[in-house]
C-alpha cells in the first residue's frame, strides 16, 4: 500500500516517468543515481513498477500498460486485453447496462466495461488490490464509470445490476487450484450468485470438468492466437446448455451441434490439429464434419481428410511421410530432404520435442513438422509441412 501511495504523488509520477524504459542490466546504476535525489523506497517502488508494466505490455498494449499499476499477482492473473474486450462486447449486445464485477483484481475486466459503455461496480477484499483497481480507473479516465469498493464479495448486495461478473482466485498458496470448489469464492457460490442475477457470466478454468458445469449455463472456451486463456460460463442468454468455442482475434465462434465422436479412418493425405478451445469444448466432431474428415485415432483430437479445406478452427498440414515410430528411420529421411528447421508436434507420444530433436540433429535449408502420435493405437510418425 505504501509503494503505491508514494507512486500517486506527484513526485512518484514524475520518477515512473523516468525510469519506464530501464532494461534490467541497467537497474543498479539508474538506482544508485536516483537515490542521490530521491528517497530510496520511492526508487525502488518505481523501478519495481517499471517492471510490471514492461511484463504488462503483452497483456494490455503499451500505451494501457505504461499508465496502469500493476502489483505482481495482478499481472500474473488479469485477464488478456482482448479477451476481456470481448466479454464486455458480449455483455452489451445482451443489453448489459450495469456490472457487479466480483473479485476485481487490479481491475482488468471492469477496464473493459468500462469503455463498452457499462457501469461497474468493482469489488475486491484485498485493500491493495483494490487501491490499484481505483488508481487504474482514475488512470485511464473511467473514475465515473468504476466504483471500486473493497470488501468481501460474498457480503456484497448486487441487486439493481443488470449482471454480475465472477472471476474466483484460482491460485493457492500451493500454485494453481484444480478443484472448483476450492476456488476463491468456491464455483458453488459463483453459479448461486449468477442465478440470482439476471444475467452473469463466470470465468474459470479452461481445464474444468464438463460434467461439473450447470445445466443453465452456457458454456464457452475462447482463446487467443491459439493459446486457450480461459472458459466462461454464461447465464441469461438464452441458450442454456449450450456449448461454443471462440477464437481472437476475430471473434470466431464455433456452436455445439451435439454431434457423436467422428470414426476413425485411415490416414489421409491432410491433417488438421483443432485450435485448442475447440479441443476443450468437445467440438472436434464439428471440424472434422466441415473438413469431410475422421480421426486417427479414437483417444486423439488429430483429424484426417483426403482434401484440404481452409478452416478458422483447426491448422492444416499436408502429409508427405508416415513412418512406425523409429528414431533412425526418421534421422535418414531428414537427412535425405536436407530439412534443418524442424517442429515438433505430438498427441499420445511420451517422446518430448527437444529430446527428439537432440537424437535426429536436423541440418539443412529445408522445414518440416513431424507428429508424434498414435494412429489406430500404434506409435506413428506423420511428416509434413503447414498448408500455405
């Protein structure tokens, strides 16, 4: 609290000024000759904080993240720019006016209401925590947007909200929580609240049971730039026990048909790898419906088609070699195509990349993606290369 309270002022503004684009070798000695000057909390207050923002760029963009503060867990947890932005557009064009945004953090999420035009409440226990949401609120010219209140949200009267948003800590003091109901505030809580609202969307785990999710919920995975960030559970939209995946930028949005699992067939001349939402939602079937192809494999979401089909949902290959998994055999036919770059990709495969890659020693102008995975239960190597 104090760090942040020397930040705020007029003096600690102008300091985090200075010291913005300091690279860690240059610590010391932009220290040592600060403190001739400043006091030597202040200093480090703001070199700390220069950090954070420098770690904060990729989550928020440069200019958001050279006025924000920022605490370690707060970088670490908030929500990516985009895929908050997201949420908030989805919250609006259901006719969202008013946000209770439960469990605030640094304030990321209620950022993103903000500027679709939403009235947030901001609610976290933490009082730095808190304080931070409030100073980013003020920072970014959204104070009359954002009412930050530190409290226990499970004390929190939201009735006149038209939606109350949850994100439940998902950290311990042991690293990552996988059980939902040792979440902070428990999942049982959080889907209690959003039924009582009248609309609510939960953020949790990507990883989370399907079997666990509530039959009023929609349910949703979204990722961005192919990495999956996160899975949000949807209430008063209309379209409980539904399922779809996201893909950012964009959005492109994949719906759940309900279809059963594809068969297995033989190895086609394509393979598809399915974005990783679509893997978590179970919508492998649906791609692999669009793509005219089946699996290699009843137990892996690799998907094979004699044609190539461009497809938002999945990355395509062609594939040019199939070989029984054989280090040797798999050395030569690298050596032969003279292929130096070589990607590693596997599903089903105990083998790790960099061990693989360490045993082959690709050498070579040329590039391939090898996969290592099972096709009808036996150890398999497909090589290839990315359709263009």
């Amino acid at each position: 609290m104090n760090d942040l309270a020397l930040l705020l002022t007029p003096e600690g503004r102008a300091l985090l000024d200075q010291v913005r684009d300091t690279a860690p070798a240059e610590e010391l000695a932009v220290a040592t000759r600060l403190r001739r000057d400043h006091p030597a909390e202040l200093v480090s207050a703001a070199l700390g904080q220069a950090r954070l923002r420098q770690r904060a760029v990729a989550k928020f963009g440069a200019e958001d993240a050279g006025r924000m503060f920022f605490t370690p867990n707060g970088v670490e947890q908030s929500t990516r720019a985009g895929v908050a932005a997201y949420r908030a557009r989805r919250l609006r064009e259901l006719g969202v006016t008013s946000v209770a945004d439960l469990c605030c953090g640094i304030g990321g999420d209620a950022i993103a209401l903000a500027r679709a035009g939403i009235r947030v409440l901001a609610v976290d226990r933490d009082p730095l925590t808190a304080a931070t949401a409030r100073a980013n609120a003020e920072a970014l010219g959204l104070a009359g947007l954002i009412e930050v209140r530190e409290a226990d949200v499970t004390e929190v009267d939201t009735t006149g909200y038209d939606a109350v948003f949850v994100d439940p800590a998902r950290r311990g003091g042991r690293g990552r929580v996988f059980d939902p109901e040792a979440y902070s505030p428990p999942l049982s809580w959080a889907v209690e609240t959003a039924l009582g609202a009248p609309r609510a969307a939960l953020k949790i785990a990507p990883g989370i049971p399907h079997e666990v999710i509530p039959d009023a919920a929609e349910a949703e995975w979204i990722s961005d730039g192919g990495d999956v960030k996160e899975a949000v559970l949807w209430f008063g939209t209309g379209a409980p026990g539904a399922v779809r995946a996201t893909l950012l930028p964009g959005p492109r949005t994949l719906l759940g048909r309900g279809l059963p699992d594809p068969a297995v067939r033989p190895v086609g001349r394509y393979l598809y790898e399915p974005d990783g939402a679509v893997i978590r939602a179970h919508l492998v079937a649906e791609v692999a419906e669009e793509l005219g192809g089946g699996l290699l494999d009843p137990t892996i979401a690799y998907i094979t088609a004699d044609a190539p089909r461009p497809t938002p949902y999945a990355s395509g290959y062609e594939i040019t070699d199939r070989l029984p998994f054989n280090v040797k055999k798999l050395k030569a036919l690298l050596r032969e195509r003279e292929v130096g770059t070589l990607t590693v990709k596997k599903r089903g495969s105990a083998v790790e990349p960099e061990e693989l890659r360490r045993k082959v020693r690709p050498q070579g102008p040329n590039a391939a993606t090898v996969f290592l995975t099972r096709v009808a239960g036996a150890p398999t190597m497909l090589i290839g290369h990315p359709l263009g």
